[in-house]
C-alpha cells in the first residue's frame, strides 16, 4: 500500500502524519522496483494495531507495536544409519554406558549440598548461593525455606555468605 493509501485509510491529513504513525507502529517502509515507498500487509496491520489504540484513547507515547514472528519450521527428515563394524558398535555400547552411568540429579541436591557447607562452615559467595537456591540472599541474614544465610565479610569482589539449618 502506497503512502496516499495509508493516508487515506488512517484519514490523516499530511504525509508527516503517516510519517508519525510508521514511526509509532516501529514501521519502517520498503521500496518497490520504481524507487517508491509501500507497506506491506503485515505492516498494515501493525498500522491497523495503532489506529485501534488510539481509537481507545490512547497515544502515541504509550503505544508498544506488537510483533509477531513468523517461523516456519524446517522439514525433518529422518536419517538412518546401519551399524555394521565393530568400531561403530563398540562407540554406540560407550555411549549407552555413559548415558546409564550419568547420575539422576534429585530435586534436593542443593539442600545437600548446603548440609554440607553448613556442617563444614563453608563460606559462599552471593553467586554460588543463587546457583544452589534460585535467588540472590540480601540484607544482613536471609531465609530462605529452613535456610538461614549471614552476610560474613567478603571473598575477592563477593559477598560472603555463612549457612544454618533452622530447625
């Protein structure tokens, strides 16, 4: 659609004002063979988005253009592949024994790990405890579940952090 339509379609009186809501809409036109500026239908409807908000009283300064991304999804073509060595099948038996012998990891790992450095008296930084419970500690003393994190000083950069069980 070419700028006179989208002037047109909007009822806008100047060009500058179809200038204005391209630039709200993050609308930015493409040239045709000619050298001429046109919107594409996505971008029409990105125009249309905008005329709406602002039919609903909105503005320009509060209008956020929602995108939406077109994937489309390459073809999966499945591949086989016949083991017919020796070395193929001794490669495929290492990694079905690497697979078996990898640990589950429990859901309580990290509450193990922090018996530990509990019972120890480890310290951690701030970084190392987000890694074991999710969240960064802050404050002087955080909780966290039957946690109980001191700030203790510093290591290097870091904060320092000792661990109690609160029982």
């Amino acid at each position: 659609m070419k700028i006179k339509e989208l002037q047109e379609r909007y009822n806008l009186k100047t060009r500058q004002s179809v200038y204005n809501w391209l630039g709200a809409a993050g609308v930015e036109l493409a040239f045709d063979e000619r050298g001429h500026k046109y919107a594409t239908p996505e971008q029409v409807e990105a125009l249309d988005q905008l005329k709406q908000h602002l039919d609903d009283g909105g503005t320009f300064k509060h209008y956020t253009p929602v995108s939406v991304a077109v994937v489309e999804a390459p073809e999966i073509v499945p591949v086989y592949q016949e083991i017919d060595t020796p070395q193929d099948t001794a490669l495929l038996l290492k990694v079905v024994e690497a697979l078996a012998s990898s640990p589950q990891q429990s859901p309580l790992w990290y509450h193990r790990e922090l018996e530990e450095a509990a019972a120890v008296g480890w310290q951690l930084t701030t970084k190392e405890v987000k890694a074991l419970i999710g969240v960064k500690p802050h404050g002087q003393e955080y909780q966290r579940g039957c946690w109980l994190f001191r700030r203790a000083g510093k290591i290097g950069v870091s904060i320092a952090w000792t661990v109690e069980k609160i029982s």
